[in-house]
C-alpha cells in the first residue's frame, strides 16, 4: 500500500510541477476532466494525436523554410495550426513559441522565422518528453492498484 | 468541486430538446485534436455528434447534393445546430456559414462560430450574417449551455435584454502573459 501511495504522490508532484514551470495549462486539466470509464485513455489518445500532428508541421515547417522563395502564408498556416492545437491540449510553452513565430511570418523575416522554428522544436521536444513521463508515472500508479487523481 | 458536478449533471440532463431527443450538432474542424476535444465534450454533456473535416463535407452532410440529376434531401441528418471553426482551408467558417443561410432549406438550423483568434471584424462579420455567436476556442464545459440556448425553438424574450442589442462583453483571462478575451452575449444584427 504504502508503494502506492508514495507513486501516487510522486505522480501529484510532477504534475504540479509541469503546472507551475509553465509547460501545461489549465487547458490540460479541461483534458483529463473529459477521461471517464468509457474513455480511459483519452488524454493519451488526444495527446498522442497532438504528437503526430505537431511533428508533421515541424516537418513542412522546416522544408517551407529551407525553399528559395519563402511562402509566408503557407508557414503562417502551419504555424496557426500548431499554435490551436498546442493550445487545445495545454502546451502552454509550445502555444507561446508559436505566438513569437507568427510575428516574425508578419515581419517576413527568414532569419527571425529559423530562429522561432528552433525555439518551438525546443519546447515541443521538451514538452513531449515530460508528458511522456507524465504518461509513465499514471501507469504505474494503475499497475500498482492506485488510481489516478483527477484534477481539482 | 460539488458545484461544478452539480452544473455538469444539470447541463447533462439538459442537452436535450423538450421531447427529450439529444440535441444533434455538426462539428465542423480540420484539425485532427480539436474535433476529438469537441467531440468528447459534446458527448459528455449528452449532446449527439456528428463531426466533419472541412467546410465542403459539412455542406454534404446537410444535403447539398453535387448531383444535378437526383434531388438531395436537406438536414435528414436532422442537425440542430451547427459548430464550426472559423479558420479552415478552402471553405472557411463564415463561407460556410453564408452557404447555410443562403439556402432556404438549411438556413433556420443555428450556426455558432469558434476560432482561436480575438478578430473584431470577424466576429462582426459572422454575426451580421446570421451567426448566433462566436466562441473562443478552446471550448469550454460553460459555452455548451449557450449552444443548447440557440437551438431552443421560439424562444421566450430574454429577461436580461432585447434579441437587438448587441453585447461584447471582453473578459481577459488571468494568469496568461496574451491576453485572451472572452466574448460573452449574443448579438443578432
């Protein structure tokens, strides 16, 4: 019982922690209050998608960029998409990334754009890993018989 | 956290038209994650979903038919209310919106916009053309009682003011470095 408990409050601690170094939201929250019996993994499945999603811009992302006539509509788009569903599932770091990028597309600025691209592949990556381990630590709380505390 | 479940049973129960049938929407987003977020709030607060991808697969949804030589039947879906996102490829929310209530078949079900963006011009724009309001994305669990509003048939007159006026109310929220304001109230042109 005891190991239970201390995975348990483990688990409450990094998610306070992802809260208040700023990499989820209160948006991520709202996720974890849709999860029920008959969706028990949806913040996986939803989260899961967001990864698909995002790498894909960053791929067209990266490719817009490196072409001899920069389309900054088209990166702009890309980065709209990126920024809602960043923003849909919490990403609070990732959505401000992409805030900063669209005004450098504004700006037509190829350098300033290079420079944001790292800076959202940066807090994506990071984001990436931390809810991963989020994901790690839920599951050993089930495994070990615990639930998962829902969100205030 | 009582209160809160208490406003989710209250809503729950309620996402229903008063013969108890769940009321239907077509939630319309090309993006993958929103249409799944939307899609389980909707359903968890007992509403009847149906999601498209596109603005164009919205309108097939509803009836319009490509096929000239066969006469499409419009809404046999039975839609109430249609949720679209503003920011869409090809056809956006407001096109589909005036592709709505451009047809005398289709142009009473209410159409309620979303975007991620705080654009007055386009808010004003949709709401001029007939929308019955423009939500801030992400939705949250307390605009879906709105969307059950809108679909509620012949109205009573509301206490709190007229169908004419016009209400913007800008409610930044805290605790976020952008300022993201949220619009409350309906406005009818």
């Amino acid at each position: 019982m005891d190991g239970v408990i201390q995975l348990q409050r483990q688990l409450v601690d990094y998610t306070a922690s992802l809260f208040h170094e700023g990499f989820l939201d209160e948006q991520f929250n709202q996720l974890q209050q849709l999860q029920d019996e008959n969706n028990p993994d949806f913040v996986v499945e939803v989260v899961s998608l967001f990864f698909e999603d995002s790498e894909r811009l960053l791929n067209e992302l990266a490719k817009a960029l490196e072409q001899q006539c920069v389309d900054f509509k088209r990166i702009d788009a890309h980065v709209h998409q990126l920024k809602g569903s960043s923003s849909s599932i919490g990403a609070q770091r990732v959505q401000k990334a992409c805030i900063a990028f669209r005004n450098y597309c504004d700006e037509q600025n190829t350098e300033g754009c290079l420079k944001c691209l790292q800076q959202v592949k940066h807090e994506y990556s990071l984001v990436k890993t931390k809810l991963e381990t989020l994901f790690k630590l839920q599951r050993r709380v089930l495994a070990a018989g615990g639930s998962i505390p829902k969100p205030i | 956290m009582e209160e809160e479940e208490e406003q989710q049973k209250h809503e729950q129960a309620s996402a229903c038209d008063s013969n108890g049938t769940p009321i239907h929407v077509l939630a319309v987003d090309d993006c993958f994650v929103d249409r799944k977020i939307v899609g389980k709030l909707l359903e968890k607060a007992s509403f009847k979903v149906t999601s498209a991808d596109s603005g164009k697969k919205a309108l097939e949804i509803l009836g319009f038919s490509q096929d000239k030589v066969e006469k499409s039947s419009y809404n046999d879906q039975k839609i109430d209310i249609i949720l679209t996102d503003y920011c869409m490829p090809e056809m956006n929310g407001y096109d589909l919106l005036m592709a709505v209530k451009g047809n005398s078949n289709v142009k009473s079900i209410p159409v309620v916009i979303i975007s991620s963006e705080y654009d007055p011009q386009r808010i004003s724009r949709c709401l001029a053309n007939g929308a019955e309001d423009f939500l801030r994305k992400p939705l949250q669990h307390k605009d879906l009682q709105k969307l059950r509003s809108y679909v509620k048939p012949s109205a009573p007159v509301p206490k709190t003011g007229t169908k004419r006026k016009v209400m913007l109310e800008l409610i930044p929220e805290s605790g976020t470095a952008e300022t993201r304001p949220r619009i409350a109230g309906v406005a009818v042109a």
